[in-house]
C-alpha cells in the first residue's frame, strides 16, 4: 500500500508540475513585489519588520484560502468531473488514489506558501538594507535605533520569537502560514470530494474563511480568533501563539472529521460514482 500512495504521490506531483503551476507562481511571487514599489514611499516605516508586514497588505489576507485551492484542488476538481479517477482505478484502489492526491495537495500548498512567506521575509530583513529602497523613521512613531527593537517583539503575534533572532521568526511564521495554507486546502479537498457539485465543494473553504472572520469580527472577545487574524496578525495587538492555535486546532478538527468521514465511511458509494 505504501509503495503504491508513494509512486502514485511522486506521478501526481510531476504532473501538477506544468506551465500553468509555474505561472502561476511568478504571478503570486511578483504580486507582492509589485506592490511595494509603487507604494513603499507614500508610507513611512520603522524598522525591517515593517517592511515584512507591509508585503502582505492589500487584497492577500482576503484572497488567501482562494489562493490554496487554487494551487491543487481546482485541477483535482476537474479531474473529478472528467471520471479520470475511473482510469487511475485501473492501477490503483480508490483509497490508496485519493490518500495520493491528499499528500499531494498538502506538499504542494505547503512548500508555496512556505517559500512565499519566507522569500519576503529575506527580502524584508536582508536584501532590502543592503539595497536601501527605505529609509526608517522610528523617531515617527516616538521611537529610536535602540528601543524600536524592543517594540518590534510586542508588535505583534509571533513576533516575540524575534528575541530569538530575526531567523528564527521569518522561518516559525513562514512554517505557520504552509500550515494554514495545508488546512484550508484539505478542506477544499475533502469537500470536492463530498459535494456533487463541485464549484460548491471549492468554495466551501473560501466562504468559510470570509463568513467566519466576519462574524469573528463583531465580537471583542472573538477577534484574536478571526480566521484572517489569526493567519496574518497584523491588525491587532500581540496575542498568545497559544490564541492562534485555538482557531487551527477548531480546523484541524474539521479537516479529521472530514477526512474519517472520506476514507471510513464514504469510500463505498465514492467507488460507486466514480
């Protein structure tokens, strides 16, 4: 069984691996880029940190879990549509094609959103110093050189690990975001599979997103808990990383019933309508 989700894994991730993929990379790699220098001198920054968080402003907290399902589960979608499982069903058994496609979605979501994260991160704190595109104006904000740093690790969630070393913070919150980036995408995954209708099933993990933060929203207490808040921390005040895991806790309890549901109970009629 290991050998077959193993070979049909790597087939998989060839297979994904086509122009469409790559485009869509530069597409979401340059975005951000692109929207830092044509606005980075209207704002005014403290420190390095500022710059990170910058990049991810504008429309990408929004767009977010759209962007995870786009990566792997709009193409598995159709794949549905078009019976191509019925085909692979020739190799394999269903359990062992779905598990495949499951590990797929979820390395494939990761490593992006990994390397999205952490390659603005090394732009933020090590090549945009050396190129000098921004001048820091601590003193703006009532602040100078020395007690900036220490502000920086009370900004915001995550950013306590900063007395660590500025590494140690890029590479945690760049890990946080392919686990956020796994989650949403398994629920995409999982509901492809269970609604019939498929726009539905892609959609699921977009409304939820969206809906749930804005009703997080209308709620003080529930705000550190907002799905967008919690992926992008960047509106609120410092919290707990214990207060973030609260919320991907509640999802990966979904993506478990989800996932029992797929592979314990459904697997029958699945091989039925395939």
């Amino acid at each position: 069984m290991i050998n077959i989700i193993r070979e049909l894994f790597i087939q998989e991730i060839k297979n994904r691996l086509d122009n469409k993929f790559f485009i869509f990379l530069a597409i979401l790699f340059l975005f951000p880029y692109i929207m830092f220098f044509t606005r980075h001198n209207s704002y005014v920054f403290r420190d390095a940190l500022d710059v990170y968080t910058f990049m991810f402003e504008g429309i990408l907290p929004l767009i977010f879990v759209f962007l995870t399902v786009i990566i792997y589960v709009g193409g598995f979608s159709r794949l549905l549509n078009d019976r191509f499982i019925v085909y692979l069903r020739m190799r394999a058994p269903l359990k062992e094609i779905l598990i495949s496609c499951f590990l797929s979605n979820a390395f494939l979501t990761f490593i992006v959103f990994f390397l999205f994260a952490f390659n603005l991160f090394i732009f933020s704190y090590y090549i945009e110093p050396i190129l000098g595109l921004v001048k820091y104006q601590p003193e703006v904000y009532s602040l100078t050189e020395k007690t900036v740093i220490l502000d920086s690790y009370k900004r915001f969630t995550f950013t306590q690990l900063l007395e660590y070393g500025n590494f140690v913070y890029g590479f945690t919150y760049s890990i946080w975001i392919g686990i956020n980036a796994i989650i949403y995408s398994s629920l995409g995954f999982f509901t492809v599979i269970l609604f019939s209708k498929k726009l539905i099933g892609i959609s699921f993990p977009v409304l939820f997103y969206i809906i749930g933060s804005f009703i997080f929203g209308f709620s003080s207490t529930l705000m550190p808990y907002r799905m967008a808040d919690t992926i992008f921390p960047f509106s609120i005040g410092q919290q707990s990383i214990w207060t973030n895991l609260t919320t991907i806790s509640f999802l990966v309890v979904i993506n478990l019933f989800l996932y029992f549901f797929t592979f314990k109970m459904k697997i029958t009629s699945l091989e039925n309508t395939m």
